[in-house]
C-alpha cells in the first residue's frame, strides 16, 4: 500500500498507476514503469529493465517519479492520448487515409455490382467490340452496355468517376510504355498487371460469385429435406453442349423451382449426364439422395431405365419417382403424328421451303411485301414461317400464316402467297433456278390434297393448342394440366367421328380462292386449282392362267385419304398420348385426390377402394389410415380453412379439451401433412430447363 499510493501535502493518498510489478512464486521480483518502457527515451533505466533492489525501493520510487525521464515519458503518454505527439499523429493519418480508401474501393465496387445486376436482369449484352479503358473517353465509340453504364453512373458519383479517370489515365501510360517496347501482340492488349474492376474478367468474377450465391442460398432453403430435378441438354449456335438443371421444392410452406446451373456437358450419355449433375449438385452441399422426383424429355439417355439419367439417379435414390415431362410428352405425341405419312412431311416441307424460299433472297422479299403491305404495322405478322425441328407449335403457326384458322380463312394469306409465286415464276426479273422453284411450289399449293391435309392437321393443333401453352406456364396446376390433356385426348377421339366436316372446310376455302384461276389462266404455267381430289388410275393386276379372280371393290380418292390418311393421324395421336401420358395414371389420379376442389365429391361420395395406394406406397404410410385422415380433413376443411377472427383470445391451455382442439391439426393430418409434402416436392414438367435455353438463345444469338 505504501508503495502503490503517495500522500499529496493535503493527505490525500494518490495511487501510482505506472507501477507495476512482476510476481514469481508468489514473491515480488521486479518494480517497472509501464509509462516509460512504451514512452521512455532511455532504455537503461532501472524501472525499464526493472528494479530489484527492495531494500530502497521506496526511496527510488519516488526519485524516479521525479526524474526528468519519467516526466518526459509522462508528457508523451498524454500527447498519444491526444494524438498530438508527431508518431501517433503520422500513423493514424495513415490508418484513416487507408481506411477512407477502403470505403471508396468499396463504394466502387457496390456501384459495380449494381451495373453488373442491372445488366443481367435485362437480359442485355456486357461486352463490344472496343472495350479498352484508354478509349472510354471517346464518346463516339460504343464501349458496350457494361462500361456505358459505368460512364453514366460517373457522372452523378464523384468517387466512380474518380476511380473511372485514374484508370483512364493508367491505361493510356500501359499503352504509351507497349508502343515505347514496340509490343503489338497479344501482350499489349487488356490491362495487364492493372486492377481498376472495369474489364471483362472482373465482370466474370461478379457473375461467378452471384452465381455462388445464389447456389448457396438455394442449398440452404432445400437443406435435409426432399426435392425433385428438371434436366434436359441442347447444343448451342457455338457448338457447345449445355445443360441446365432446375430444382424443385418446398421451402416456407411455398413451392420453390430455381434454375440451379447451367453446365458445359463432354459427354450427352445417361452416365456423362449424371456425373455433371452429380458433380454440380454435391459442390453445393445437396446430397444425390435427397431426390425424390426426376423430371426429364423423351430422349433415350434421359428416360432410359437401364442405362439412362434416370437408371443413375435410381442408384442413389431408389424409392425416386421418374416422370415423363407433360410438355414434352405432349410435344413428341404431334411430332410422331407428322412423321408417319408423307402426306404431311410433303405439307410441312412444302411450307417450310416456301418460307425460306421467299426470305434468302431480297428481292423476293420485295416482292412478297408489295403483296402484303409492308407499310402496316402488323407486316411483321404476316412473314412466313419456318418450321423447327422438335417445336410442333412452329407448324401450327405456320400453317396459321396460310390458311388462317379453322372456322374462318377470310384473312389468310393464301392468295397472296399464290400471287407472289405466280409472279416469281413468269417476271423476267428473276433468273431461271427461281422461276422454275417458284413454279414448283405454287403446283404444290394449288393441289387440293395440300388444302385438305392443312385444314386437318389445324382442326388437330386447335384441339392441341390449349393445352399446349397451359402444360408450359409458370407455376402450373398439375391437376387441371392432367385433366386438359385427357380432354384433349378425348377430343381427338371425337374428331375422329367428323371427317366430312373437314373435308367440308377444305372445299369451301377452295371456293372462296377460286378467284385466283383467272390469274392462273392469264400465264403460260398450264397450272390449275384443283377443286377435290383427282381419282388415281387403277393399276390392273396380272394373273395367271387359271386364276379366279375375287371381286375387287373400288375405293374412291376420298375414301383412300379418309383411311390411308386422317384415320391413321388421328388414330396415332390418340394411341401416343395414351401410351405416353398414362405411364403416371396411377400417381396423378392420387394427386387429383388431394385437390381441394374435389373435397366435396369425397365427402359426398367417398374415396375409391384404391385410392391414394400408389402414393402411400411411395411415401412408405398406410393407405387405409390415409384415406381415413383425407376423408376427416375433407369433411373439416371449410371450418379449418376460416381465419380466426380478431377477437379471439387464446384459452391458457389449463383445459385439457380446449388444448386438444386448437392443435388437432398437428396430430389428426401427420400423414397427410407428409403426403401433401411429397406431392407439392414434385415436379410433372420441366419447362423451367427450356426458358433457361431461351435465354440462352437470346443472349448467344441475339445479342
């Protein structure tokens, strides 16, 4: 105590908090002054290295309390208290200087980012073609949307056009020191060993870490808990092979569908496709597992159960439930229907070469928008269309562009088609190769066999059209996509019934173009608008000597086409949707049980004996229980589905009852709550996979 505190002249006692001591075993072996070790200027002082010699250790004390060095040390001290001493002043301005370029770099780069976003949530392209930094103040050059934004932003933001001029500046002295070195190559180009977050490689980097990010976020919603995948694949216009993967699940309580990742595929087999879908998935912490449903096209190393993506996926999660795309389904059905007769691979071909015909070369442009009328606003409505190679749509438009609809042709453009292919083929302005294509496809055109195969395939697509643009929709009802597809199926069943309406439709638009002959007949093409179908030329059959001839009944053109043709398109269509879309009977017949709209079918009428058993073998309950706690939750669905009114107070859970009533939910529905889980986990389409490639298109074709 006496050590520690001196006495003022006015008895007070003052502690002395310099001192300090050194404590061993537990005896006191060293006095320092922790003032002066930091502060001091001699480092031979006693009290620095530290004092030992007890015996006057009170005395020494207070002479070193008094010293000139202890006082000196002691105005340091309060000088680096108040950042007035020259050292402290030097390394704090440092420290703020640095810190106040730290909140500028990260200023810039929030501004950067915010380009970055802006940029990619427009569907716009980054780069140009002049995207150097020493050029950027050349307003006559386009930098690209990416280093355009940034100059905009600049002009508002001190800080960015500070850092977006000193990068100016630091490119054009790079550039003056290659020229000096005589460097020209690949060497000369970009920003080298500069770092001013303006090139494409930070923009990379941006998009790499938001994709990080993103993949992040979307492992952390789906976490331990079930979720289904949508792949598919597609080369690219850079003859590259991508594939994008989608995931489905249910986070919140609301069905969630992410795209996942689009990935550079090497090998398109079942085995490549499942190492990068593995590979992308466990990089995020998403176990193979955890997948409960696979939604994929038609393709064989998709659906195939031995060696196909889903043969793999199996492996990992064997209770996983494959389901064929109902958009795809629905896609391959019409595509096997246009394959099988050549009646329409010689109208879908016909329409396709038309269009392109007209559309390589400018001058039949030309002469195509004369007819049109190039000076409306809807001309680009009425350009030909050509026809893809797995989108039946793209038939059906063009087809549309033609023949109108169905139920009225009046503002079809056939007759104007007709009058450009005659003028292709009888101006002089138009070389001999042209003339005589020309001349081939309005022979073609002009055939009634063409306008009766048109007139039933657009009763078909109009049946099909519907449900077509429903089974691709965002956030799609699978219950109503299930039972718009049976519909249509249904009425391609009916259709088969109607023929002699078609071919009624068929001969009425003839009537209504029969106009167009008188121009026929002013040319020298010798080419006329047939009105039905000609009658084809019975082939009389050899027979031998002694040969009993059976009677042979003729069939006339119609009838033949009505067998031979429509029969056997609509018979195709109707058997391939059935045999296609009911590999998930079953399961979607569960599925349409849950819906809440037929609760009240249930609760009149009951469930079927067999109902929910596909479900509840998948989901590993009991079926007799499920039924049972559907039927309970059907008949209480309207009283538990109310919202609680402001006024009611919760009871303090003393009545046991009360207690049982208001959580009757968490006990009473277990199994269903699991059911529900697994249903709304997944996923019946995988359209998701296909905007990701029109995006893909968008930006590597168009922009």
């Amino acid at each position: 105590k006496k050590l520690y505190y001196r006495i003022m002249p006015n008895g007070q006692p003052v502690q002395c908090t310099w001192l300090s001591v050194s404590i061993l075993n537990p005896k006191v072996t060293s006095i320092f002054c922790n003032i002066c070790i930091p502060f001091g200027d001699s480092t031979n002082s006693a009290f620095v290295k530290g004092f030992q010699d007890f015996k006057h250790c009170y005395q020494a004390v207070e002479e070193h309390e008094r010293s000139k060095t202890h006082n000196s040390a002691v105005n340091a001290y309060f000088a680096a208290e108040k950042g007035k001493r020259m050292d402290s002043l030097i390394n704090k301005n440092m420290m703020e200087k640095h810190k106040r370029e730290i909140d500028r770099h990260i200023h810039m780069m929030k501004k950067i980012i915010q380009a970055v976003k802006f940029i990619g949530k427009q569907s716009l392209a980054y780069r140009a073609t002049d995207e150097s930094t020493y050029s950027l103040e050349d307003t006559s050059l386009n930098h690209g949307n990416f280093l355009e934004v940034i100059l905009l932003m600049a002009k508002s933001d001190i800080i960015l056009d500070e850092h977006v001029q000193r990068a100016i500046e630091d490119s054009k002295k790079r550039k003056k020191s290659m020229n000096e070195k005589g460097k020209h190559g690949p060497d000369a180009h970009g920003c080298g060993s500069l770092v001013n977050f303006l090139s494409k490689s930070m923009v990379n980097n941006i998009i790499l870490i938001i994709s990080v990010l993103v993949k992040e976020a979307i492992a952390k919603e789906i976490g331990s808990q079930k979720y289904s995948i949508q792949m598919d694949s597609t080369q690219d216009v850079s003859v590259v092979d991508q594939a994008t993967i989608a995931l489905h699940y249910v986070y919140s309580c609301m069905v969630q569908e992410q795209l996942f990742a689009v990935v550079h595929v090497h090998d398109t087999s079942g085995k490549g496709l499942h190492n990068a879908l593995k590979a992308s998935l466990e990089s995020s912490g998403i176990p193979l597992k955890n997948i409960l449903g696979h939604s994929f096209d038609g393709a064989a190393n998709m659906r195939s159960s031995n060696v196909g993506l889903q043969a793999f996926i199996k492996e990992a999660a064997p209770n996983s439930v494959y389901v064929w795309c109902y958009a795809h389904v629905l896609n391959l059905c019409v595509a096997d229907t246009v394959s099988i007769i050549p009646e329409a691979k010689s109208l879908f071909g016909l329409l396709h070469r038309t269009a392109i015909f007209i559309s390589e070369s400018h001058k039949r442009m030309d002469a195509w928008k004369a007819d049109t009328g190039d000076a409306s606003s809807a001309a680009k409505f009425k350009r030909l269309q050509k026809i893809g190679e797995t989108r039946w749509w793209s038939k059906y438009k063009a087809l549309k562009h033609i023949f109108r609809t169905f139920e009225d042709s009046s503002e079809a453009l056939y007759a104007t088609l007709v009058h450009t292919l005659i003028f292709l083929s009888t101006s002089e302005k138009f070389d001999s190769k042209t003339s005589s294509e020309a001349s081939s496809l309005l022979e073609n055109f002009v055939k009634f066999q063409t306008v009766l195969t048109a007139f039933m395939f657009l009763k078909m697509f109009e049946t099909l059209d519907l449900t077509s643009k429903y089974l691709q929709t965002k956030g799609l009802d699978y219950m109503s996509a299930w039972s718009m597809v049976k519909q249509a199926t249904k009425s391609l069943e009916n259709q088969q019934q109607n023929f002699n309406l078609i071919y009624k439709k068929a001969k009425k638009f003839v009537d209504d173009f029969s106009f167009l002959q008188e121009e026929l007949d002013e040319t020298s093409l010798g080419i006329d608008i047939e009105n039905d179908l000609p009658e084809k030329r019975i082939p009389k059959r050899k027979r031998m000597a002694g040969e009993i001839a059976l009677h042979e009944k003729h069939k006339s053109s119609l009838d033949c086409f009505r067998v031979d043709v429509y029969n056997t398109v609509l018979d195709q269509a109707v058997n391939s949707m059935k045999e296609r879309v009911d590999q998930n009977r079953d399961l979607i017949s569960d599925t349409l049980c849950l819906d809440p709209r037929r609760f009240d079918q249930i609760v009149t009428g009951g469930l079927p004996r067999n109902a929910l058993r596909k479900i509840a073998n998948l989901t590993e309950v009991n079926a007799n229980d499920l039924r049972k706690e559907l039927v309970k939750f059907a008949v209480n669905y309207e009283n538990l589905s109310k919202s609680l009114p402001e006024s009611y107070v919760l009871g303090t859970g003393d009545d046991e009852n009360e207690s049982d009533k208001l959580n009757l939910h968490t006990s009473a529905y277990s199994l269903l709550f699991i059911t529900y889980e697994y249903v709304l986990c997944l996923s019946f389409v995988q359209v998701s996979c296909e905007r990701a490639f029109s995006y893909l298109k968008l930006i590597k074709s168009r922009l």
